[in-house]
C-alpha cells in the first residue's frame, strides 16, 4: 500500500487540508500528517493518522514523534509533501 506523508509546518492549511481530504478518498494509500513547531491539528478524515514533532527533547510524548522517528516516516513514505 503506498504511503503519503503531509509535512505541516504553518497555521495557514486550507490548501493542505483540502488536498488532504481529497487525496484520502483513496482507500489503497495509506495517509499520515505531521504537525510542526506548535501548529494545531486541523480537521481531517479518520483514515489520516496525525503525529506531532515533538519540541521538548529527545523523549517523546505520547502521540509525538522524536527526529529519528520523522526521519523514518520520511524515507518510508512513497511521498512527501511539505
């Protein structure tokens, strides 16, 4: 199943979100988000798992993921638009 990876990196969205929603409509790709530097989880499909990037070290906080797991999520996806 291929794997799509949205980097978020500033409150302005509404263009990511609404090429979010549409490209999630695709039930054979698998979809994840990553929030960064503090911006707010939008509204997106349930079938989109959201993470944050964690900014308080290097221990993780339930549903945050530290540098070394972003980087796996990256060179894991099939595509990633930041």
């Amino acid at each position: 199943m291929p794997q799509v990876l949205h980097l978020l990196k500033s409150e302005r969205q509404e263009h990511a979100r609404s090429v979010i929603r549409k490209q999630s409509q695709d039930p054979d790709t698998s979809f994840s988000v990553v929030l960064i530097h503090g911006v707010p989880a939008p509204d997106l499909p349930p079938q989109v798992t959201v993470y944050r990037l964690n900014e308080d070290g290097p221990t993780a906080q339930p549903g945050h993921l530290t540098d070394s797991k972003i980087l796996d999520l990256i060179f894991s996806a099939d595509q990633v638009i930041s």
